[in-house]
C-alpha cells in the first residue's frame, strides 16, 4: 500500500476582487510515494507544492480528484493519528514554551501522561531543543520555532511526515540539522514527504522527486536516474591554444569559451574527444583538464520549467559538477 | 472529548497569558471601588447605588473580555496560520470550535466570579456583613453569565466569516441592538408600514433578546426574579449558542486556508 496515493488533484482558486476569475494552481496532479522513501516535491515559488500539502490535510479542498494517505480518504480524520505536519512558515501559539507546545499537540492524539513526558523529552534531544524546553515561544528564533515545528509534526511517532519548506529561513547549522533529521528518520523508515525550493536538500536527501511549476507535474523521479540522465558532455580546459588550433577545433565542440590564458571547451561525444585531444596533442597545447560534465538538479530542474516557460529557459550552457 | 477539552484549557490558557485580560480586571476592581465611594457619598441608596455599578461592572467588562477574546478565537488562528498545526492532528473542525468556545466561556467563568468576589467584599465592607438577601444578586451574575455565553457564541460565528476588526464591530452592533429589540419591534409596529413591521419583527425574532437578562435594576431593588424567567433564559441562552455554534461549524467546515 503506497503511503501517499494523489490521483488527478487539480485546484482552482478565485481570485479577483468579485472572485469571478479562477487561477489553476494544481492541474490533475498524479503522484504515488512508498513506504519508507523520502520524497521531495520541487519547484519554484508558486508551484503548487503547498497547495498540494494543504489538499492532503484538508486545510483547502480540491476541485477535482482524490487522494489517500495510508490506504485511507483525506477526510477520514482518523488518519491524522498516523501523520505529522510542518506547515511553511510554521507560527504556533506563542504563550506556550516549546515543552508546552510539545505537550499540547500531544493531548490532541490523546497520549497519556507518562508517555507525552518520556516523548517530550526525546524529540526535544532529537532536534535539539532540550535545553530550551522553558523557552516561550515568543522568544524564540525563526531556526528553533521551525525544529520546534518538526518535533511537534514527530510527538504521535508518525508513519508519514510531511513537511513544508522545512529548511526555510534557518541558517547553514540549522539546515545541516535538519538535513539530519530527515536522514535519522530515514533511517527509521519513516516516510518523508517535503516540498522544498532548495534543490541542494533535495540531492542531498531524496530517493525520489517530483517537479512542478505552475500547478503542472513536469517529472517525477528516482533522483539517481534523473541525475545519471544528462551525463553527456565533457568539458576539456586547454591552455594557452593558438587561434588556429581554436578554428580547427570549434566544429568539434558544443561550446567554446575562453577565460584568460584558458578556453573551456564542451564537447558532446566521444569521437570529437579523441579529435580535440589529437589536436591539442600535435600543437603541443597543454590539457589542463577532463572531466565528464553531469547534469545537477538543478539543471533538471531548469530544463524542466523551461518546458512550460519558454522566457525561462535553461541557460544553453550546461554547468559543470 | 478528550480533545474538545485540550484545546478548551489551551485557549483558557491563552485568555489567562493574555495581559489585556488583567487590566480589563484591574479596570473592574477601580469599578467597584469607586462604586463604594460613590455609594457612601448616596445617602440612603448606598447599598443601591453599589448593586447597581457592580454588576454594571461585571458586565460591560465582561462584555469587553467576550468581544476582544471572541473575535480572535477563529479569525486570528486563521490569520496567525496556528489553526493549520491544529488541524492537522485528529481534530475535527467542530471539535476546533467547541473547544474554542469553551475555553472561552470558561474564561469568563473564572473572570465573572473573581469580579463577583470582588463585588460582594465591597458590599461586605459597605454594609459591614452580608445578608442572604444579598445571594440573590447572584441571579443577575447568573444572567449575566448567559448573556455572555451569547455574546462569545455570535463572536465565534462572526470569526469564522470575517476578521477580527469586523467580527468586532458586527458583535458589537448584535449586542446593542440586542438589548433593544423590544423597542425595535415597537418602533415597526408603531410606524404603520406593514414593510418596515415585518422587517422589524424579523430582526427581533433573529436577533438576540437580550432585554429579558437585564435584572440588575430589579434584585438592585430586592424584586424577586421568578424561576420561570430563570427557566426561560437559560433555555432560550442554550438554545441560542447551540444554534450560533451549529452556523459556526457550518461555515467553518466549508472554510479554506489559503
């Protein structure tokens, strides 16, 4: 049984000021995510990622199709128990201090007292919050209220996290720690579904991903296969070369560019290597590197908006990792 | 239930936490000391002039606490985007605005029988000792209780449509016309347009009636309020909420969190 099962899902919003006009923010949305796999759903801002986030807990209703989670209806309240939510942007009731907070969300799943305060101060060690439990929420920083999301999105022990832009607005610590986090619950087989922006998380912690823009799916992926996709370019750095040797070599190459004493060369198969080494080798120009030029997520990720956004389009040139 | 109750003392809390709360009582207690210096000063109607300010007191400040604390129960969740960490856990959207109410009205609870303590030391003080006379000024505190059990319902129901700022303004305005919608229905029946009586007579069948909970001037005057009017504002009070609440849910289930 898939842990999140998103079958057509399209949303219309009604913008305007007599909300006569509609404005598609999610088009017939087909998504599956297994058991145990961290998930991330891509795309820049307005995408739709949050809007899909907030279908699956009912916070907007969609327009048309359905979806599932752990075999069960969204409106099947009682699947709440088996899941844990960080919304963006998360803002909680800042009277409470984190371990209040912590034990409020807790009596919402009903846990009994011994067990609430055995978790509390768990996930508090977890995501590192411990010794800020007395800490009122009001005084606390973007970075510790976005961990203090992701404990309370933890205290029911759920089978399936999901969590919105988790790594918004903390700082190069507080991202390393909850890139952690995921992984630790990676670890422990939980699902993890996030959206996120960055795309540097998401190479760092997806199994799988799924890219939107403007409401539209444009892939979706094992991201080791999506990676290994675009391997087909070698950049070759050659110094010092004549500008003959650079007209005999130019029909050879994808792109050429000079940078001071150095031209980077791209070149797209593996016959022109071997010409544009031969070349370099009888004029006795310096090679000064080979390397195979792999397609980023980034990349991807460019390649794929442009799709639907010719103005965007991918830069021609494709960067090397 | 168990959740209804959790989310009832979490906004209890919240009412408590908040500082507002505090000079609303502050505000209350000046309320009744001035009322003892200005009874002392009422030769002959001290004890009237004190029932009549005190629980004047209680009231418009607890009217105060119901439509500042009310409006933002649902409204500034929404707008604050707390609501999405609620509902996101095995809460049903009723359940939300039960507890919310509760926890509210449990406020006002706590908040009317500290000013009624307050109340009753200063009478105390005036009269030197309390007679059992004196406990049947509790039937207005009763009265006043409903009465702002209503309140806090409409405010709900206005926060689950609109912002805090409106939702303040339409309660505001429900409660005043509330309290004289005898004299509207009046008015239309005395004006001779059939339009303007049925429009009138609407508006008092819709609208709270509020009149009937205004006791104050009576037990101020030691006039015995009877058990029927007891009976009858208690259920038509619970009648009241039960239907706000029901609307309340109503709209919130339907309600979008953009």
């Amino acid at each position: 049984m898939p842990a999140v099962e998103i079958d057509g899902l399209t949303k219309d919003y009604r913008v305007g000021f007599w909300k006569t006009r509609t404005k598609r923010a999610l088009n017939s949305l087909q998504l599956q995510v297994e058991p145990g796999e961290v998930f991330g759903l891509l795309g820049p801002n307005g995408a739709g990622k949050t809007t899909t986030l907030k279908i699956l807990f009912r916070l907007v209703f969609p327009t048309s199709g359905t979806a599932r989670i752990l075999g069960r209806r969204l409106d099947d309240v009682a699947v709440h128990y088996s899941v844990g939510y960080l919304p963006e942007h998360p803002y909680f009731y800042d009277h409470l201090t984190m371990e209040e907070l912590l034990h409020y969300a807790g009596r919402l799943f009903g846990l009994g007292k011994d067990d609430l305060r055995r978790r509390v101060g768990r996930i508090l060690e977890q995501v590192g919050l411990a010794e800020f439990r007395d800490l009122p929420l009001r005084r606390a920083s973007k970075g510790m209220v976005q961990r203090a999301g992701i404990a309370q999105a933890l205290i029911n022990d759920p089978a399936v996290v999901f969590l919105d832009e988790p790594m918004t607005g903390l700082d190069p610590i507080g991202r390393r720690e909850v890139r952690d986090l995921i992984l630790q619950l990676r670890e422990e087989k939980k699902t993890v579904f996030f959206s996120t922006h960055i795309l540097s998380d998401a190479e760092t912690l997806c199994d799988r991903v799924a890219i939107l823009n403007r409401g539209h799916l444009q892939g979706c992926g094992e991201l080791r296969e999506i990676l290994s996709l675009g391997v087909s370019t070698t950049e070759v750095i050659l110094e010092n070369p004549g500008d003959g040797v650079l007209e005999d070599l130019r029909p050879l190459v994808v792109s050429l560019i000079r940078t001071g004493d150095r031209v980077r060369l791209e070149i797209a198969d593996e016959e022109n290597i071997e010409k544009t080494l031969a070349i370099a080798l009888r004029a006795r120009v310096k090679v000064a590197a080979l390397n195979p030029v792999k397609v980023s997520l980034e990349d991807y990720f460019l390649a794929k908006i442009s799709e639907t956004e010719p103005e965007t389009a991918a830069p021609a040139e494709v960067h090397p990792k | 239930m168990g959740r209804v109750l959790t989310i009832a003392l979490g906004a209890f809390r919240e009412s408590v936490r908040e500082r507002v709360l505090y000079s609303l009582i502050v505000f209350a207690f000046l309320m009744i000391g001035a009322a003892i210096l200005l009874g002392s000063i009422s030769v002959g109607v001290e004890r009237l002039v004190l029932v009549n300010l005190g629980l004047a007191a209680i009231s418009v400040f607890g009217l105060l606490i119901a439509i500042f604390i009310g409006i933002g129960l649902v409204s500034k969740e929404i707008e604050r985007r707390t609501v999405y960490n609620i509902l996101s856990k095995p809460v049903t959207r009723a359940e939300f605005i039960l507890g919310k109410y509760a926890g509210l009205v449990l406020t006002l609870l706590v908040n009317t029988a500290i000013m009624t303590v307050g109340f009753y030391v200063a009478l105390a003080i005036q009269k030197r000792g309390l007679g059992l006379q004196d406990f049947s000024l509790l039937t207005a505190v009763y009265f006043i209780l409903l009465e702002l059990a209503i309140v806090v319902g409409v405010a709900i129901f206005f926060s689950c449509i609109s912002t805090s700022i409106l939702s303040a303004v339409f309660t505001f305005c429900i409660f005043v016309i509330g309290n004289f919608s005898s004299d509207i229905r009046g008015f239309g029946q005395e004006s001779g347009s059939v339009a303007l009586q049925k429009v009138t007579g609407a508006l008092y069948y819709v609208l709270p009636n509020f009149s009937d909970f205004n006791v104050i001037n009576q037990v101020a005057h030691g006039v015995r309020i009877p058990s029927l009017l007891i009976t009858a504002n208690t259920c038509y009070a619970l009648l009241y909420i039960t239907i706000l609440l029901s609307a309340a849910v109503l709209i919130f289930e339907q309600r979008e969190f953009k």
